[in-house]
C-alpha cells in the first residue's frame, strides 16, 4: 500500500473576508499546488470539506464549483462532517491513494462572517439533533458548557483552568501570520470575559472566521519519480461516529469516537500516546480541548485540565498543543478547520514553524465534528 | 484488488413521506442489511448521499445521525454532490474496499416535499451557480429548458420526441411498487400539460420526492467467505466534473462529465456501450435522458433524442433505459437517486425485476449533479 506524503500545502488567512468560498478556495488550492510544484492537470481527486454553504451563500454542488476556481479539472466532491468536514475530506483522500490515485488535493472553505453572529451560530447548530436539541434550545455554546459544567462536577477544575487553555492558544497564535486573533490575553481577562454560556466566557469560544485550506498529497512512489520535496507522511487516517445528540451519550466528558479513531490511528502507524512530539486538536471550546487530550490518551480521565496551567502543553512543554493557535486563536472557518490542522502540522514537522520543539518527528491532527459525534485523526511523520 | 459485489439492496417508497430523512434512511439502511444478511457490526463505513438537509430540516452532520437510526456503529461520512450526491457515495464505498475495506453500505436520503414546490425549486438551485446563475433566475427547469432549446435548435427533434421519453419512463414506472407516479400516461397528456419552462413541460420534470435508498457493498472474499448470495459485481466507478454554470461550457448540448466518466468506467470494465443490456440515466428532465445516452456514448450526437419515438430505449426496444421509471416517474429525492440506481440495476440483473431483458449481463448507472456538472457512472454486471 502506498505511503503518503504531504506534497504542498495552502492556507488563507483565517478571519473577516468579504470573500466568497470559491474565492477563498482558489487562493489555498493554488498555493498549495504551488508550493507543492505539482501541475494541476496530474491531479485526479478534489475532496473539498465545507458546512453551510447551502445557509451562508446559497451554494451548495460546492465540489466542482471550488475545483474550476483552482484550476483543477478532475472529479470533486463535498465532504461534509459538520466541523470534522475537512478531516473527513483529508481521509477520502488518503483512501484515495490507497485505492491507487498518485495526486490528490484535500481541503476546506467555510464563509461564515457575512451570517453575523446569530446567524452563524443557528448554522452551526445544524450540526446538533434538530429534532431533540436545537429546538430545545441547544446551541453549540451551550453543549460545550453542559459538557464543561459536568467535567468541573466530576473532575474538579474550573474556569481558571480553561483560562490558561486559552491564554496558551492566543499565545502560539501571535507567530501565526494567518491567525484570526493575533492577540495576547491574560488568565484576568479570560475570567473578566463576558460569559457566552456559564461556565464558558467569550475566551473559551472559538471565533466566527472565514478561510480556506488545502493541502497537496501524493502516493511516495509520485513524490520520487518526480523529485518531490515532501519530507512529511501521513502514516495513519482514521475516523470514527457517536451518537450525534448529547443525551444519547454514557457520559458527558467522554468522547468514544476520539477513543475510537485514536486507537486505530495509533495501531495503524504503530506508535502510541507518548510518542507524540506536537498535536493539533480541536479546540472549538477550551474545555474540548480537555476533552481531546484525554480521549486521545495523552492524558488519563480527570487530568488534562489542569495541563495548560502546569504549563504541560503550552509552546516549551512536554507536548505542545494547537502551536497554531487553534481553533481558539487561529481560528475556525468550520469546513478549512480538518486540512488546516494538516497544513500547521506540516510545518511543525518539517521545521518551517518558529516554534516547533526541536527534532519533532511525529505530529498528531485530531478534527471533530459536532459535540464530537464525527472525529477523524491522523498522524504525521517526517519521513525516513 | 478486491472484486466488488452487491450484497444487498433496501429502498423506502419514493413519494410524499411526513418522516424525516433519518426515519427514511433507517428503513433503506435496515432493509438493505437484512437482504444481504450482513451483520451491522460488520460494517466499516458508511457513505450517505444528501444534498439539502440544511435547508429542509434544518439538518446538517447526518452521517452519524442516519448511521444510527440503522443502527451502525461505524465512521460515516455525508457526500454532496447536489443530485449525483449518493452516486458519489457509492463511488466512495468502491474506493474504500479498493483501500482494504470488506463491507462498506453506500446510500443516500432527502426529504423535499416539506419544502412546497417553491422551496424545493429554491433548494434545488443551490446545485447551480448562484452568483451567475441564480441570481439571473436560471433554476433547474429554467436551465434544462435552455439545454432543450439548444438541442432541437443544433439536432432537430420536438416536445413529441420528449414525450415519447416520458411516456416510456411512466410506462416502466407501473411494474415499480417504490415509484413516486405510478401513473400510465399518452404522449397527448404529455403535450396538453402546462408548461414549466418552454419547451419543458410539467410530463418532462422529475416530481419533487421524499425517499432513500441503501447498498450493502462488500469484498467478493468476504461474499465468498460468509457464503452470501451476491451474484452482481460492480466492475467500474468512475466521477467527473465540469463547470457549473452553463455560460462556462462550451456546448449547452454536450456533456463531458458524462463522456469522461463513461470513458473511464468502460476501460475500468473492459466494456463499451455496445455491450450493455440495461441502463438507468439521470433523467431529471426528459432531455437529461437524450443527453445522457449520447454523453454515454450510446447514441452519436443529434440521434438519442428519436430513441423513445422509436422504441429503441423502451422495456422491449434494443436497450431498455430507466427501466425502474427513472427520476421522471420513479421519483427523484435527490441524496437517495444515485444509490437508488444501483438497487434497481441490481434487481434487472439478478432476475428480480419483471421486465428485465433475458440475460441481462452488463448494466450502467448514470447520475449526475447540476447541469451535468458532476457525474458518476457505475457499471454493474453478473459475476462469473
């Protein structure tokens, strides 16, 4: 079976555009193609993550609407997963080069700001039950914060400790040029925040944020006969389901498909927990990045709360997490989110971040879809 | 690499349903999983065509929802393609056991008739390209119409010839318990109807239907090793794009998404279009039909749109076409259509069906999105 190696990557800058996805798209998957030195016409698949373009633009078909934006001519598909989206669309493609393909493109584009804030966050509900939570009054704040309220009730902990989760992100944002939120905050002005859903205060949120991602992969035996530079593989790809309503869950601090996923990651590259050197996970919230870390195995049930306060996982710890800001900082253009994780990773990885801990060589991009009912993971290796 | 075998087929009545789009999903899913007799924890993956459970039920992230109302506990991905969306989930399902999966169930849902017919038309448009064709008005009706008007103006042919069409796909549509217009009609009430959009009128458009469909697809060593009865292989899947708008093309009469992935689905199969026995195509509108067969390489260019009048395309002609009533009469609830091809060619291939040509061998399977903007062909044919 081929083994896969990130060719080029290509990323917007994640924030406010008065932009279509199209548009958005177009700058990412050129990039990427670019970067990559590949020519558009050896590409055989677009997969093409992206959430509520039927609500935020009236554009659905989005598949081969975004492949003639970036030049490409080849059959495209829509990957949706809610904010998994382009995590799913980076596993289509891996399957894709399993399946024999030697050229792929996988990415994202969500437009979202033009919905304003109460728009967007009635899109982004379509991401939970409709008939058993959104008309119940759950929106995505909310879940999180039933999530949050549980965890401090089992565990212990509280909102000091998502403070420090978000002071980290903010942080590792300020060296990321495409970032949403270049800004430094402090543990006060996280607790200061106005509240959004209690326990959870504007900090603890992701922003509204438009953006684009895209990322070039193709099968090893591609990259040599053609001297590519790509230093780095993708060794596992995985995903898993839940339940997509909270109440039909075991337990609200505990999420079975990032066990599920992880396990097969892990088994597939044939590595474990500790022998990651930087991750990216999905910090929709602060507290979901709590929850990642322990579902992913780095951190045992009730422990990874308190691993940004003890300074565990900000940018000089033992694992480094989100160093790209997160969905916290960087930002979170739902449907760029998945392939974006790949495309920061990458750079950790190949040594082109500033901040990447020296002699990183394996990398882990966890992406979760909902109040995480869809979750893909994969790991990222620099090559032998 | 793996041959591919149908193990097993499920389908909801295509019509007027008040259920929701996982209520329908669960009865094809289910029913697909016990005509095959597979197991669910059997299942790998679940690949699920929708195209606007945003806008009709304010619904997105339905693949975990609907893998659970089938009860899977599996990774399942939603695929929008607009209305080729469940034919690009089955092209997903192929590459997955190609990628090393054994069972894998392909499928699709949409619920439309809640939307009223001016919902689902504005629903439907999202599969155009809304900056430059919506926003002038072009919906489906409007934009099939213009491709008609370009046919008979390049070819010759009429409203009669499109009639015939219709007639024939209502005719098939009588023997089809799942069909959404089981309703005999004369080539005079397809002429006496109102018009749509001239010259289409209301005999050549699919009805707006509620529906899913399901496949369970698994590896020829799995069938072989659980002593399945899955006499029908899918032996080609293949995908192309085009532009999305109309005004990109350079014929309004021609449709190289069809040829490129016809082309590509013959050389998979070793086959050509001689060799077929049955064959379902993507007849949203009647002119859809002809230009399908000649995209398909059927008919040459100018000669498909007599086929009906002649009676080459009907259940006793040389090559029956929309055997199961087509969209035009078996109904067209866009996620479940491409899916819903495959269950129905399996049926003319395995004997099932009543009128399925003797000896019936070889079947294709033609599903497009859009104006022919994304197309996946299927080529089905009994095992050896």
């Amino acid at each position: 079976m081929a083994e896969i190696r990130v060719a080029g990557t290509g990323i917007t800058d994640f924030g406010e555009h008065d932009r279509t996805t199209r548009d958005l798209f177009a700058e990412a998957g050129l990039a990427a193609l670019d970067d990559a030195s590949v020519p558009a016409e050896d590409v055989e698949a677009l997969y093409y993550g992206n959430f509520i373009g039927e609500l935020a633009e009236r554009q659905g078909h989005q598949g081969p609407l975004v492949a003639e934006a970036a030049g490409l001519d080849c059959p495209s598909t829509r990957v949706e997963s809610a904010c998994a989206s382009s995590g799913a669309a980076v596993r289509e493609g891996v399957q894709a080069i399993h399946a024999g393909a030697d050229v792929v493109v996988v990415g994202g584009a969500e437009r979202m700001s033009n919905m304003g804030t109460e728009g967007a966050t009635e899109g982004l509900a379509t991401a939970a039950d409709d008939l058993h939570e959104v008309r119940a009054g759950v929106t995505f704040p909310g879940a999180y914060a039933l999530m949050a309220s549980a965890y401090f009730h089992q565990h212990g902990g509280g909102p000091e400790d998502l403070a420090h989760i978000a002071v980290k992100n903010h942080d590792n944002a300020l060296v990321n040029d495409h970032a949403h939120l270049q800004q430094e905050i402090t543990v006060a002005d996280a607790l200061d925040a106005p509240q959004v859903a209690s326990p959870l205060g504007l900090y603890d949120a992701c922003p509204i944020s438009d953006g684009a991602s895209a990322v070039v992969l193709v099968s090893d035996d591609y990259a040599e006969e053609n001297d590519l530079s790509a230093p780095v593989a993708i060794t596992a790809s995985s995903q898993a389901s839940d339940h997509l309503a909270l109440h039909d869950r075991e337990s609200l601090t505990e999420t079975p498909a990032t066990e599920v996923a992880a396990e097969a990651a892990y088994q597939e590259a044939g590595i474990g927990p500790n022998d990651l050197d930087c991750i990216e996970v999905h910090d929709c919230f602060t507290i979901a990045e709590v929850l990642a870390l322990e579902g992913l195995g780095v951190y045992e049930t009730g422990e990874a709360i308190g691993a940004a306060r003890r300074g565990e996982t900000t940018r000089d710890g033992e694992l480094p997490v989100n160093l790209s800001g997160g969905l916290k900082a960087k930002g979170h253009p739902v449907g760029a989110t998945g392939a974006a994780q790949i495309v920061e990773l990458t750079r950790q990885l190949d040594g082109t971040h500033p901040r990447a801990p020296d002699d990183a060589s394996v990398g882990l991009a966890h992406n979760a879809g909902g109040t995480v009912a869809s979750v893909t993971v994969h790991v990222l290796e620099v090559a032998e």
